[in-house]
C-alpha cells in the first residue's frame, strides 16, 4: 500500500504541473479571439489525453505489482519537455494575439 500511495502522489505531482503548463500556453492564445472557451477546449484535450494515460497507468502499475517506472520516467519528460518548452510558447502566443 505503501508504494502504491508514492506512484500515486509522485504521478500526480508531474501530471498537475503539466497540465498546468498546457493549459497556460492554450490560455496565452485566447486573449485575441471571440470565441475562447471552444477553441481552448479543442486545443488542449488531444495534449492532456497522454498525460492522463501514463498518469493512470503509473497507478494501476502500481496496483498490480508491475514495474510502474517507464510510465514516471515518461511523464517526468513530458514535465521536463513542458517546462523548457512554456514560456517560450507563451511569449509566442503573447505576441500573436496582441497584433
């Protein structure tokens, strides 16, 4: 129980704060346009499913007593990926929607 309680924790700690950063570069692209909330929603779901699927496998890995580390060490590359990636994303996105 008790490393499955850890999987848990760790693959929602990497999963949030992915999501997070996603959702701040389809936020960062919106200001300019009418209709937001459709375009964000379309935007965003097809680059939230994955970390959504490795998150959930961690865990269930976990559950079944099978090697759960492909799946952390994949979301800490999405994570890793999201983090290098954001801001200049978002300072691209920034600049688009003001002209």
């Amino acid at each position: 129980l008790q490393q499955y309680t850890f999987v848990w924790v760790v693959s929602l700690a990497m999963g949030a704060h992915v999501l997070g950063l996603i959702g701040a570069v389809a936020a960062a692209l919106t200001p300019g346009l009418r209709v937001g909330g459709v375009f964000t929603s379309l935007l965003v779901l097809p680059l939230y499913i994955p970390v959504l699927i490795f998150g959930s496998g961690a865990v269930g890995a976990a559950a079944t007593s099978v090697s759960y580390s492909a799946y952390l060490l994949l979301l800490g590359a999405f994570l890793l990926f999201a983090i290098v990636l954001t801001p200049w994303l978002v300072g691209i996105a920034l600049r688009i929607s003001v002209e």
